[in-house]
C-alpha cells in the first residue's frame, strides 16, 4: 500500500506551528503513524487493538 494516498491527520493537542507531532493514518486493517516533521520516512503500522491499548495507556497518563 502507498501510504502517501492515506488520509492523514494530527492530534488535535499539536502545537499551533505544526512540529512535534505523529499523525495517524486509520485503515480498516490497521493504523499507521508516522513523524509530522520527517513524513519521507516511511511510518510503522500497528494492530486496530494495540492502538486501542495505546490510547487507553495514554489518556490514563
């Protein structure tokens, strides 16, 4: 899959200048992130579950 064809988005919690986020890219198999600053490098996938677990992780912190 061409990531670049996917629809991006940030966190709503980035910084008004755009630097110092991930943006996430949602699929019905799984969800890519990737680096806002470097978006050349190519992004890691993870299971629909982990994110899920990631998200829970973070919001408790």
């Amino acid at each position: 899959m061409n990531t670049s064809e996917l629809g991006w988005f940030k966190s709503s919690y980035s910084s008004a200048q755009g630097d110092d986020c991930v943006e996430i890219a949602v699929t019905e198999q799984v969800i890519h992130v990737r680096d806002s600053k470097d978006v050349t490098r190519r992004p890691f996938a993870v299971g629909r579950e982990e994110w899920m677990h990631f998200v829970a992780f973070a919001v408790e912190a």
